[in-house]
C-alpha cells in the first residue's frame, strides 16, 4: 500500500475518524483506525468500537492498494504535527511509513484480519439542512443528563412524524424540546429513536459543514442502529435500550406570569452575580413591573445583586435557579429576547426565545427549567 495526500487533508481525516475512539478500549484492537487505499484513488478511514463507528472517504493519489490498521491517537498525533507539505504513506514489511519532507515516522501495524466489521447503515429515513440539525443537537443536548449511572437519560429522544422532527432530553432537572421539519423518505414516516446525546454532538460538530445529513434509521424498531452521512463523513451508532419517560406532560398548560428580557445581558448578569453562589445554592430572580432583580449569597457570605429591565405580565414573582442550568437554557435560545413563563415560584419555568419585545415566541423551542427552594 501507497498513497501521497497534502497534509491538511490527511490530518481533517484522520482527526475526524479517531475521535470517537475510545479511552480504555475492551480490546486494544478497537484503539486502531483501518486504512483503506483503492486503485480507484479512493481512501477509506474507518474506526469502530461496537458502539460508534466512524467512517470517512476522500480522493488521494494511490501508487499501490491496500489496507493496514495503526494507532488511531498516535497516527493524528504524528499528522497534525508534521509540516505544511504533501504527506507519502507507505506499508513496508510490518512498518506504515509516514514520510513529509524530512520527517520520517514508522508505526507499528495491527493485524487488520481482526478487526470488526462495520455495521451497515440502515435504510435512509430522510435528509436534513445540516445547520440546522447541528443547532438543534445543540439545544436540546445541554438537557441530557451526563450521569452514566443513568444511561436512559443520557440519551436524546427522536420522535418522527411526516416532515416533523422532534428532540428531546432531560436530566430530571430540565427539559429541551426542539422541533424542526425535514425531508422525509416517506411522507407517512412515523418512529422513534432514543440516541446516545454524546454521539449527537459529535455529529454536529462533525457534520455540520455540510449542506445535507442523510439520517438513516430502520423502521423495524429491534433494528437497534441510527446512522448520519454527510460528505463522505458516515457516522453510526446502537441506540440507547429502555422506554423514555413521559416528560411532554411536564410542560403546564396555562401560565399565570410572563416576563420577557433581553437575553445577551441577563446572560452577563447571571454570570456575574452567580459569581458569588456557593455550590447548590440558587440565584435568587425577583420579578415586578418593569425590572428582574438578581441576588445570590446571604448572611455574613458574599453578596451580590443587579438589577435589568424586564416586561411583566402577572403578578410580581421571586424564584430561585441553578446558575449553569439557567446559562444552558438562555445560551441555547440564540435570539435577542427570552421569555421565562410561570405558575408559581415552585412549579417548573418554561423558556423560549423571541426576536423582539413585543414578538411572539418561537414555537420549535423550549427549555423547561425547575425551580430550586430559596
């Protein structure tokens, strides 16, 4: 095997490949990435561990065919360290050589014959615009719990319904649901998916380049794979085991109090003030006309307060919030406004985001944020 490719290439591919590899691997076999070169001047980097599998194709100039497996880390280690200049790949003996300019490297090989194979995609279920998947992925899984004690909450629930997509996640604490449309295979398409939220957000950061994601996912529910495909990129992944909780009902039919501010400030308030909250301790939200006042600390601890302008519709409201779960929340919105909804000071809040004072909220997303006792 031979191949010659400009290093940035290489080093895109090979980073992008490996980064789902894991840390502790079961096998140390499933810490190598298999390289593929065909005739064609086609070249294959692949990695999988049972769970994630991750595949990329891209064009190069092959002398010779062939196939090796290596070091994942070790190999985008060596690649992003080497100069700005066409990168030569060769297989010798048991040796990969890496040469670039005056750099030589030789890597130990693997036996590539045991290697595990890679699990086919499934059937393509629909097409997505890829930002806005990525913004979606995005919203929704700063709610997913990253406790793996947990692993049902650690997933993303993904309902679909004809041209409709919904995302949801929560951690008990919080709840995201962001609804988009895409391009469905089928117009009567109708299913769910529970995907780990870690391997969304690698899709996002991975995908998201592109102009479309192919998601593709079996209609057969014991089909227990989701795959996403955009640029020659293919990623795919086992789906989470259990049954979702029924987390739709959190949100409150009515609401008694409506207040709306400008998110960019209350953001930079929140941090400052939570700046002296003592872990578990809530930032204290006093609502009355006209302004949100913001507290945290008490007693002979640090203190601080600033006050913001605010629209309120309702009677005036003190609540108390997490600092982090509440900048996840407004942070995710991505518009000028935000518009926290309520019952009462114990009862979950509701965020969505609107473009102006006066606007109406974006329907697509809401952030669900309970209340901590003051």
């Amino acid at each position: 095997m031979k191949f010659h490719l400009d290093r940035g290439v290489l080093a895109d591919a090979v980073s992008w490949a490996t980064r789902t590899l894991p840390v502790r691997p079961a096998m140390p076999i499933l810490q190598g990435v298999r390289i593929v070169a065909d005739a064609s001047g086609e070249l294959q980097l692949s990695t999988f561990d049972y769970e994630v599998s991750a595949q990329i194709t891209l064009a190069a100039e092959v002398d010779a065919p062939g196939e090796v497996l290596v070091q994942g880390r070790m190999l985008s280690d060596i690649v992003r360290a080497l100069p700005n200049k066409d990168v030569t790949v060769s297989l010798e003996g048991t040796k990969l050589q890496v040469r670039c300019g005056s750099a030589r490297f030789a890597l130990a090989t693997l036996p590539v014959e045991e290697y595990p194979q890679l699990p086919s995609m499934p059937p393509v279920a629909g097409s997505v615009d890829a930002h806005v998947l990525a913004e979606a992925i995005g919203q929704v899984t700063v709610a997913a719990s990253k406790d793996d004690t947990l692993p049902l909450l650690t997933g993303v629930r993904m309902e679909i319904e004809g041209e409709k997509v919904t995302l949801m996640a929560t951690d008990r604490y919080r709840l995201a649901l962001r609804e988009l449309t895409w391009r469905p295979a089928s117009p009567s398409a109708s299913t769910t998916a529970l995907v780990r939220g870690r391997t969304l957000q690698e899709v996002a950061r991975s995908l998201a380049t592109g102009s479309d994601v192919d998601i593709a996912l079996a209609d057969d529910s014991s089909a227990n794979l989701i795959g996403f495909e955009s640029s020659g990129r293919r990623t795919t992944s086992t789906l989470v085991d259990g049954d979702y909780p029924p987390v739709r009902r959190l949100f409150p039919d009515s609401v008694a109090i409506t207040a709306v501010v400008a998110t960019a400030p209350l953001i930079e308030a929140v941090k400052r003030v939570s700046l002296v909250a003592e872990r578990n301790t809530p930032v204290r939200l006093t609502f009355t006309e006209g302004q949100v006042a913001l507290e945290a600390g008490a007693g002979d601890d640090a203190q601080a307060s600033e006050v913001l302008e605010a629209q309120l519709e309702g009677d005036d409201l003190v609540v108390g919030f997490n600092s982090g779960f509440l900048l996840d929340g407004l942070g995710a919105l991505g518009t000028d406004f935000a518009r926290l909804t309520f019952t009462d000071s114990i009862k979950p809040s509701v965020m969505s985001g609107q473009d102006s004072l006066e606007g109406s909220p974006d329907p697509s997303y809401k952030y669900l944020l309970m209340p901590m006792r003051i």
